[in-house]
C-alpha cells in the first residue's frame, strides 16, 4: 500500500511538532519545513502528496509559496491546506483564488485536521489514478500512432511501386501489341491476296481458317493495346458530331454477318424522339457497343439479339443517351455477376472452356464508359439471356 507523504510547513517549531504527532500515527510520512524557501527545497526532493501550509511566515508568507506552487506544472496539482490563525474573510478568499484546495483554523483540532487531510488525499487518490490512466491512454496513443506512421509509409511505398509496376505493365502491353500487330497486318493483307487468288476448294477452306485466326488475333492485340493505353492514361476522348442512324446503321451491317452464320436474329431499333446529331466519340461508342452486342451474339445459340438506343432524364436532368442489348443466350450465373466488368474476367476460365476470348472486352468497355462519364450495368439470369447497358451524357449538336 502506498504511504503518503505530508510536507508541513511552520516557522513555529511546536507547530510543527503538534501535527507531525496528530498525523504520524495514521501511517503518513510527514515532513517538515520550518520557512517557505525551506519548503520549497523540500519539494524538490519528496515531491509531498499534500501541504499543510501556514499563512503567516517571515520572508516568504503562505500565500506567496502557494503561488510559486500552483504556477509550476510539476507542483500545481498538489493539494494544499493552509493553516492560519486568522479569520479574516479576505484572506481566505485571497487563498481560494491563489489556488488552495481547504483551511484550518488554529489552534488545530485533530479531529478537523485528520478528517480534512483524509478528504483530500482520497481526492489525491483519484487525481493520480486519472493521471495514471491518461498517461497510458498517451503512451498507448503514441505508439499506435506510431505504428499507423510506419503501417501508412509502408503503404504508400507499395502503393507507389504497385504504380511504377502498372506503368511499366501498361507500356510494355502498348510496345509488345504495337509490335505484333505490324507482321499481322501483313498475314491479314497477304491471306486476303490470296483468298482473291483461284484456289483448289483445299486451298480455300485452309486459308479462311488462317484469316479468320488472324483475325481473332489482330482483335486481341487490339483490346489489349486500347487496355493499356486507358491504363497508363494515354488514350484521350475524340468528341464530334455523328448523324446517330447513319452510325447505328454500320454497326448493325458489322454486325449481321456474324449473327447470321450463328442463326441468330438480329434486331435494332431507336426511339423516335433522338436528336439526328449528336456530340461524341464515335469510334469509342462504337467500340463499346459493338463490343457488348458481339459478345451477346456469341454466346447465343438461338433466338435474338436485340440492340436498343433511346434517351433518359438523369435524377440531375440531363439527358443521357441509353444503349440496351438483350440476348436469350446463356445468362451468366449471379455469382459471378459483380466482377464480370474486371479485367481478364470469364465466367468459365477454365482451358477448356466453349467460347474463346481472354476478358478483356468487358472490362475494355467498362472504362470507356467510365472516360465518357458513363454508367455501365447488367441483368442476366443462367439458361434465360441477359441484358447489359450503358449510357454516357447526351450532348446535341
């Protein structure tokens, strides 16, 4: 248990000597100064739990050690009584004010005496438990901080070598497609020479394969090089004006050769109510599209295809231009659902998977939207078609 400590102070001896035997027996470590300069060297040395100071002293008076107390961050919670033998009322509002935490009144009575000092280190008490706590609090605040510090620099190193990656991801992708697609071009250009050519039917049936590989390939290069270039933050937007069924048009003649050697109906409508000129990107829009209607094709073995433009009130007012393309294909099951716009997704990754493809086309379109400030969403139920979306800001010619 702790055994307080009590510094008195009196320049009268037998002062001194009457309440160091009043407290003594209660198991306090008292102390004893005979003058206010004593008691202060004194504190320096005990740091007192509490101070029974008397007023009326030579050189240095009660009032004017209790001010060089309370005006010290290292004394100024101490508890202090003063003991005076006046009963001027000024005075004891003078010592309030100064700071004093109670009074006695000489002559002492034990009982009084005994009964205030208990009061007041039970105070004391809960004083250095707070302090004791708060410190903790402090300590416990500091060194979480700390290691928030170290937790936050560690991050933002990964965070900057996980860019420098990316960047460097992004430009080898742009270089290694740029390469690829030049000696491409000239397989894609000669094979259509010789398609022109008279062929054996042999001949013929090989060399369709060979462009329609070629073909695949130069549309994989291509996705791949647009990816990067969103990535590193190269590709820009090319907005200008585009006569809206003209556009529709060419993407639905792009479009019907592949959804007639699948036996897929194709169907394209638009409100009525567009505007014949529109501000956009055009090869964008088309990009994204043809992109979310090839895919839809695809992966439908029967039935339709149907793509649909018209226009929405966004919740601020503005007008949005919303494409609609429903299928009855194979729906993509809701579990995979929320991540199919990420990059190098498929619902069936596995090598042998029926439909080819590396992932890219969905998450391709879904950053094109994003740069037009767009939206981009799906419905789908498994065995039942989907429906994907999207819609980009109107702006009229």
């Amino acid at each position: 248990m702790k055994r307080w400590k009590i510094l008195v102070v009196d320049d009268e001896p037998q002062n001194l000597r009457l309440m160091e035997i009043m407290l003594t027996p209660l198991g306090y470590d008292v102390h004893l100064a005979e003058s206010g300069v004593m008691a202060l060297q004194r504190i320096e040395s005990i740091t007192p739990d509490l101070i029974l100071l008397d007023v009326m002293m030579p050189d240095m008076d009660g009032f004017q050690v209790l001010e060089r107390l309370k005006n010290n961050d290292a004394t100024r919670i101490i508890p202090i009584v003063m003991v005076t033998g006046l009963g001027d009322r000024e005075d004891r509002l003078k010592g309030l004010e100064a700071g004093a935490d109670d009074f006695v009144q000489k002559p002492v009575d034990a009982t009084e005496l005994k009964a205030r000092v208990r009061s007041l280190l039970r105070v004391k008490a809960y004083q250095d438990l707070l302090l004791q706590g708060q410190e903790k609090l402090e300590r416990e605040v500091a060194r979480r901080t700390e290691q928030l510090s170290e937790a936050l620099e560690e991050i933002n190193r990964a965070a900057a070598a996980a860019e420098a990656a990316n960047v460097l991801r992004g430009e080898f992708l742009a270089n290694i497609s740029h390469e690829l697609r030049t000696p491409l071009n000239g397989i894609v250009g000669m094979t259509e020479l010789v398609l022109s050519t008279d062929l054996t039917e042999e001949q013929q049936e090989y060399m369709e394969m060979v462009q329609k590989s070629a073909d695949r390939l130069l549309d994989l290069i291509d996705k791949t090089l647009d990816f990067s270039e969103i990535e590193t933050g190269v590709m820009a937007l090319e907005p200008a004006p585009l006569e809206v069924s003209e556009w529709l048009d060419d993407i639905a003649r792009m479009l019907l050769p592949k959804a007639m050697e699948k036996g897929v109906a194709l169907n394209v409508s638009m409100d009525h109510n567009l505007p014949e000129w529109l501000i956009g990107d055009a090869v964008r829009l088309r990009q994204v599209l043809v992109n979310l209607a090839g895919n839809a094709i695809k992966f439908t073995e029967e039935g339709e295809v149907n793509i649909r433009i018209s226009l929405e009130s966004d919740d601020d007012g503005l007008n949005r231009l919303l494409f609609e393309i429903r299928d009855t294909g194979i729906g993509i099951p809701a579990e995979h659902q929320e991540r199919i716009f990420d990059a190098f997704t498929q619902v069936d990754s596995s090598s042998t998977r029926r439909y080819e493809g590396i992932g890219l086309g969905l998450s391709l379109a879904s950053r094109l939207v994003d740069m037009m400030n767009g939206r981009i969403g799906l419905e789908s139920r498994e065995g039942e078609g989907s429906r994907f979306w999207f819609s980009v800001p109107m702006a009229p010619k």
